[in-house]
C-alpha cells in the first residue's frame, strides 16, 4: 500500500503553529501560527521572530540561551511568554510551549523548523513580570534548581533567589512549590 503525502497539506493542517527559520527570520509558516499570534501571514514570513516576543532583550538572550543546546543536541524546547500581534489582542502576552530543531546543528541558528503551541487556555499571564521574571518562572516551571537556573541564564543563583522572592509576593506564593503551582495553574 502507497500513501502519497502531501507535505505541504501536512504543514499546513499540523494542529500546532508551524514555522520555517533561516536566520532567526520566519521563511514560511502555517495557518495555526498566524491564528495563534493574531497575525496574518504577511506580517510574519520575512520577519524577524523578535516581532513574536514581548521585547527585543528577550529575544536576544533567548537566541543566546539556546545556541549552545541546538548546537550539542540539534532541539530546544521550553516554555515562553511570547506576544499576540494583531487586532484586538495586538500586545497581549501569552504562554507558549516552543520547541526547535535546527538543521545544522553547527550553525543552529543557519535554518530550522519550530512547532508552537500555545498554553494560554490552561496557563495565563496573572500578573505583570519582568522579562528577567519570565525567563526564572519558566525555569522554576522545569523544576530547576536557583543554582541551574544562575548557570543558564549566566548570573548568580543569589541574584535567581532575588527573583524567584520577586515572584513569590506577586504570586502570594508561600514556598517555592506553591509558586511553581500558582505559575502553572496562572
């Protein structure tokens, strides 16, 4: 039996955002991306993914951050606020599960393909982080420890405890534990 796959169809109809990268630029991307960021095609093939995230310091110490892990295993995945583009809910930050593979993992960056998949059904945004904040919640939400979460973000895990308290009072969390739990019901 001979099935004929329609690739492009495939692409298309994934169930999750779907996007085409050659330099951190969008080259192609399918229906469910466009929907999930508010946007329509044309304002994402072309761009920069900067224009997905909520500033551009986010984006570059995410493209930092995941360098190195694309180049020794060839995939990323994490957990993100990224940025909602247009209409009503243009600006509007939401969770977002993201996970690459780059095509070369000796430039990682060179080309790729990048699924999305938007948590903000299940995970929203309650109260207004820093983009520091961000990037110690989702590590916090990975179950890393102050001193892992120092080392990949390149800062001490005292300054991660700083922010990990920071977060604790704007989550009226009581431990470490409970504001992981309040993140990820948030």
């Amino acid at each position: 039996m001979t099935i004929d796959t329609d690739y492009r169809l495939a692409f298309e109809m994934a169930p999750v955002g779907l996007a085409l990268s050659r330099n951190r630029t969008i080259m192609d991307c399918n229906q469910h991306l466009c929907d999930m960021f508010a946007a329509e095609r044309k304002q994402l093939v072309g761009q920069s993914f900067q224009v997905l995230y909520p500033s551009a310091d986010e984006y570059e110490r995410t493209g930092a951050r995941i360098a190195p892990i694309l180049n020794r295993s060839g995939t990323y995945a994490d957990d993100r606020i990224m940025t909602r583009i247009g209409g009503r809910f243009a600006g509007e930050p939401f969770w977002c599960h993201v996970t690459g593979r780059a095509l070369n993992r000796n430039m990682p960056h060179e080309s790729g393909i990048w699924c999305f998949e938007d948590l903000s059904a299940s995970r929203a945004v309650s109260a207004e982080l820093t983009p520091r904040e961000r990037e110690v919640a989702a590590y916090l939400m990975q179950g890393l420890t102050s001193k892992l979460i120092g080392k990949s973000l390149s800062i001490s895990h005292r300054t991660v405890e700083i922010y990990r308290a920071r977060l604790m009072r704007k989550y009226k969390a009581s431990t470490t534990a409970d504001l992981v739990h309040k993140l990820m019901a948030a």
